[in-house]
C-alpha cells in the first residue's frame, strides 16, 4: 500500500499534527507499507488530505491538487479527509467553508471527535461516509515511568502546555489560576507552569513560563508536575491533554469541545466558573484520580492502528467507490477548489 500525506514533517515542537503524521509515518513504513508527501507517483493508494491551507509551510498538497491527480493521473486512489480544525475553536470566520469546501474531493472523513462531527457545518449536511478517530500519545516519549506523586506535602504543580498561543487557548482560566497564586489563601499551596507561546502582549505575574517543548524534553517536564489542567475552549481534537494524562498526571479539564470525550474519568471537568472548586476536589482526591491514570487509554498506537484498519477496508471496497465517485458533480466547487488558499 502506497499512502500520500498532504502534510511536510516538522523538526522540533509544531503543534498535535506535527506529532500525528510522524507518529502514522512510523506506523505505516513499520508495517512495510510506503508513504510519499506528495502526488507525484501514478501508483498512490490512499490519498489522506490533512489540512486545505496550501500555503502553510506544513502543507504538502491540498484540495485541488488531489481533484487534479484523480482526474489526469490516478482516479482509482482513495481520498481520506482528516478533519481536526474548526471556526468555534479561535473564533474565526472561514476554517469551516475552507474545510466544507475541501471535503469535495473526499470518499471519506475522520473527524478527530465526536463534538467535531457534530457541529453544524458538518451535522446533516456531509457527503462522505465518516468515523472518528481520536488522537493519541506517543508511549516511546510520553509514559509515566518518571512521574512522582505528590505527596501532599509540597506544593502541588499544576503544568499545561500549548503550541498555539490564541487566547481561546484557555488564558481566562490560566489568568485566573495565576491570580490565585497571589491569594493568600493558595500562596505556598500550589505552583503553575506554562509552556509554550503565550498570546501578544500577554504576561504571567506568578506562574512560570518555559517555551515550547517537543518530545523527550516535554515528556520530562510534563512529569515534574502532579496534576494537568487544560481550559482550552471549543477544542477540536487537542493532544496536549493525551500527553498530560499519558505521563500519569490527572487532569483537571473544561467542559468545552473535545476534553469531555478525551478526559472523562481521568480527572475532574469544570466550567469556565467553575475552576477553584474542581481544584480543590482534586486536592481532596487525588490519590483517586492519579490511581486511574495507569488505565489512561489514548495512545498513538491505538490511533495509527485504527487509520491503517480503516485504508485497508476503504481499499478492499476501491472498485465500489471509485464507481460511485462523481468528481463534476459540482463543476463550481472543482474549480473553487483550484485556487491557493
């Protein structure tokens, strides 16, 4: 099997996409298939379409680079669309008609949650047969072979990390939570780190701040620290909360996006009011929550397996939907999707 991702890996930390592609490149080339980033061969199997945003330096090929290889150079490839992005998640205006109008060359879609799927841009209205497939950590780097309890002693370390660093990102919260370490009440009791890029012009007063970190680097970090807290907001499908929970850490999480999916029975959810009063059931049950943790389920290999599970059944059934595919079925949007976003 030949599979084209449409996305070029980057070196050092790039975001949960970055660490998806490598992570499925792995998985694939293990199990002696190939994999290619680009439309170059006429042979290509799976075609797997991971971001319509040809401009971005991480983008390999788009939308309709993939119309124009099925049409003029290999119309029996399968055209997987990996949807992990959204409008609701920075508060933006085009991602969902960028990614509705991509979707047109597709013969199937992965939504990386469930709360994705169900938006209304996709909710009724999709053309393609779907599934979802929820992200996972990389067990080689994130595991929880150097994580310390706490001991209820010291101050309890609350740690999260993001690569982006939109306010939606959850900076009301980590605000809020950088406000209660000047509070006489939570002075000495707990500590927060932040790592990754913060939003323009935005400062901690309190917390401490380590820039991005990818891989092992992470890993040991992340693992320095007792109890993972994400207040991310409309979240699509992250990986951060996989990797906090896969080094041990229980996790404190928001009632928002795809965190209830993902984090449900690994810690405590709270809503955007709500953040003190989880902290301090988690400080009264911690040993509760960090026990569940060595049941934490949301690993690369687990994700990569169900991608590869999912190419081979998509081409066991090539003949039938080749045959049910029709490419001009909207002349416009073949077209529309010819120009460079």
């Amino acid at each position: 099997m030949k599979v084209a991702i449409g996305y070029h890996i980057q070196d050092g930390p790039w975001g949960g996409g970055n660490r998806f592609a490598s992570c499925l490149v792995k998985a694939l080339q293990s199990e002696g298939h190939s994999v290619v980033f680009s439309l170059n061969d006429d042979d290509i199997d799976i075609i797997l379409l991971t971001d319509p945003r040809v401009r971005s330096p991480n983008v390999s090929f788009g939308a309709g680079r993939i119309l124009r290889y099925l049409f003029l150079k290999n119309s029996n490839a399968i055209v997987l669309h990996r949807i992990n992005e959204c409008d609701e998640r920075k508060n933006t205006k085009f991602m969902n008609s960028l990614l509705k109008r991509a979707n047109y060359c597709a013969d199937h879609t992965v939504f990386v949650g469930s709360w994705l799927k169900d938006l209304p841009t996709w909710s009724g209205t999709l053309h393609t047969p779907s599934s979802v497939i929820l992200n996972g950590a990389d067990s080689e780097v994130f595991n929880s072979s150097g994580y310390k309890r706490w001991n209820h002693v010291e101050p309890l370390r609350l740690v999260t990390h993001h690569w982006g660093g939109n306010w939606m990102k959850g900076f009301d919260v980590y605000s809020q939570i950088d406000d209660m370490l000047s509070d006489g009440k939570w002075r000495g009791r707990m500590e927060f780190t932040y790592i990754g890029n913060l939003p323009d012009g935005f400062e901690f007063k309190n917390a401490k701040v380590l820039t991005p970190m990818n891989g092992r680097a992470l890993s040991e970090e992340l693992s320095r620290h007792h109890v993972y807290v994400t207040a991310s907001i409309c979240e699509p499908g992250g990986n951060h909360q996989n990797e906090g929970g896969a080094c041990g850490l229980p996790l404190l999480y928001r009632n928002s996006g795809c965190l209830p999916e993902y984090c449900k029975g690994y810690g405590i959810q709270f809503d955007s009011d709500g953040f003190e009063g989880a902290l301090e059931e988690m400080i009264s049950n911690y040993e509760v929550y960090a026990n569940q943790m060595k049941f934490w389920p949301h690993w690369a290999s687990k994700t990569c397996r169900e991608y590869l599970e999912l190419f081979e059944r998509l081409i066991s059934d090539r003949d039938e939907i080749v045959n049910k595919r029709k490419l001009w079925r909207n002349p416009w949007l073949v077209l529309r999707n010819q120009l460079p976003i």
